[in-house]
C-alpha cells in the first residue's frame, strides 16, 4: 500500500509541511515545522490512529522550523537534521533580528545528524539524504526511491530555485548541488518542494531558467 502524502501548507509565508502516513504501521513522518503546523498535523494523526515518530527538517530557516518544538513536545517525535544548520536550530533567535517582532522562534534539539549520502529505513521503507547547500548551508533533500519521491526543502521549486541571499547562501553552492544532487535523481521522482507546486525531476531538468539539465 502505498504511501499517503499530505501537502500542508503553515505558517506566515506558506512554507509547505509534509505528513507521510502508512496507516497499515500506525506510523507517520512529518517533513518540516513551519509555524502552527501542530494544529493541522495532529487531526490527520488521531483520523488515521497514527503515531508520529520522525520529524526531519530540510533545514534551519525560520519558516521551517518554528513549529518544531510544539510537535516534538506533543509527540516526541526523533528530529533529524543536517550539522550545518546546527545553530540556526538551537539558537533560533540569531533569525529574529530578520523578522517582525511578533514572531519568536524555539530552539529545537536534534536526535540524529545527517550527511550526504545516509541510507535509513522509515515506515517500512528505505530512504536516502542527500546533502543539497547553497539556500542554507544544511539544507537537506529526503529521497524515497521506493515512492519515486524527494523532498527538497528550498533547493528548487517548481520553475525556480531557492534564494541564495541569506547568510550562508551561495548560488554556486546551490547550482552544484542541484546538478550533482538533484538532477542525477532518477528522472520520474517527484520534487515535493518547502513552497508552491510540486514538480519532477524531468521537468526541471528540460525548464528550469536558472540551472539547466
Ligand atoms: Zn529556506
Ligand atoms: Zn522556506
């Protein structure tokens, strides 16, 4: 059975969340925390009678993680992350000087660090990281070969790519890891992005204006 992809769009800039449920295992994965995003995860686990075991973040930026601490205190969920943006997640607020004062940011403490090119196995299935900087110096993509699905945080969008004007951003950085990355995907995977529209890995690699296939 496969498995149930949930698109959950949160928080002050519609950053995209994702719930994965396998209901048959009682389990599920949330990919990102954007902001309130409890409030939308926890119905879809209690109508599926579903346990949220992972949370893994695609990385440090603001918009993705402010939730993380609300759903790591109600489920206890194990959140994994890359080291690089180790100290945007545990010392959020180096990223309220960009932000308006209403908005205040938790640290969160990661249980597993990731690097480029880890092989785990979640609901049932085997995944891999991959390591894709140059939006955020930790930003991480989840590849599920099985599913013919990757979830790439801010790297690439459909049509775009993520913005390299943030501290630690580099449009170098990003261009090669969406060549090397992204691109040698195989050519039906599914681009779940961290805003907007999911695309593929073909399509971005025929259109994408800013980095050609
Ligand atoms: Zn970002
Ligand atoms: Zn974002």
């Amino acid at each position: 059975m496969s498995l149930k992809i949930h698109v959950l769009p949160a928080g002050p800039i519609e950053t995209n969340a994702y719930l994965l449920i396998d209901a048959p295992r009682a389990e599920a994965v949330l990919i990102d925390a954007p902001g309130e995003v409890w409030a939308d995860v926890a119905p879809l686990l209690a109508a599926a009678k579903c346990r949220l075991v992972e949370l893994w973040l695609t990385h440090g930026h603001w918009d993705h993680m402010q939730g993380a601490a609300e759903v790591v205190a109600a489920t206890g969920a194990r959140v994994s992350a890359h080291p690089d943006d180790r100290i945007l997640l545990e010392t959020p607020g180096v990223m309220e000087v960009f932000l308006p004062s209403t908005i205040r940011l938790a640290p969160v403490k990661t249980d597993r660090w990731l690097a480029d090119g880890d092989r785990f196995d979640a609901l049932g299935r085997a995944w891999e990281a991959r390591h894709v900087p140059g939006h955020c110096p930790g930003s991480l993509l989840f590849w599920c070969e099985g599913e013919g699905a990757a979830f790439c945080g801010d790297a690439i969008f459909q049509g775009g790519v993520g913005r390299t004007d943030f501290p630690g951003g580099s449009m170098a950085r990003l261009e090669k890891s969406i060549r090397e990355r992204i691109y040698t995907l195989p050519a039906a995977t599914a681009l779940y992005p961290g805003h907007g529209d999911a695309t593929t890995v073909a399509a971005e690699r025929a259109g994408n204006p800013f980095v050609s296939g």
